[in-house]
C-alpha cells in the first residue's frame, strides 16, 4: 500500500521547499514559489487520494525522495 500524506504535510513540505502560500478559494490552498510555478493543494483532507498526491508532486516539480526529506 502506498504511503499516504494529509494536507498539513503536503503544505509544510511545500513551505519548507520555499513555496508560500498566496491565496485559499473554498477547500483549495493555492502555493507558489516567485518563479510562477503554481502549486493547488486541497484543505483539511486527512489523506489525500494518490492521484492527487502525484499531481501536486509534479506540479511543484519535485521528487518523492525530496518531498519526504522537508517533511
């Protein structure tokens, strides 16, 4: 079974990665570094579907492996 992150995790992760958080409409946080990549992250979900994790991953352009070492 593949590992699975909550929303607060995938957030401090992104933070710690340099990303801040610029704006929240409704239950999506949106992220982003100063170079325009653009990061959407749903709010207050315990865990989040795999498929969405991956998105997110892709979106920030970052790996798992660097993903779980700013956790």
């Amino acid at each position: 079974m593949p590992e699975r992150f909550s929303s607060v995790e995938v957030a401090r992760a992104l933070e710690r990665l340099g990303f801040s958080k610029k704006s929240q409409r409704g239950s999506h946080v949106k992220f982003s570094d100063g170079t325009g990549r653009i990061v959407i992250v749903p709010a207050n979900r315990k865990v989040l579907p795999a498929g969405t994790f991956r998105s997110i991953l892709n979106q920030a352009g970052i790996s798992l492996e660097e993903f779980k070492s700013k956790l």
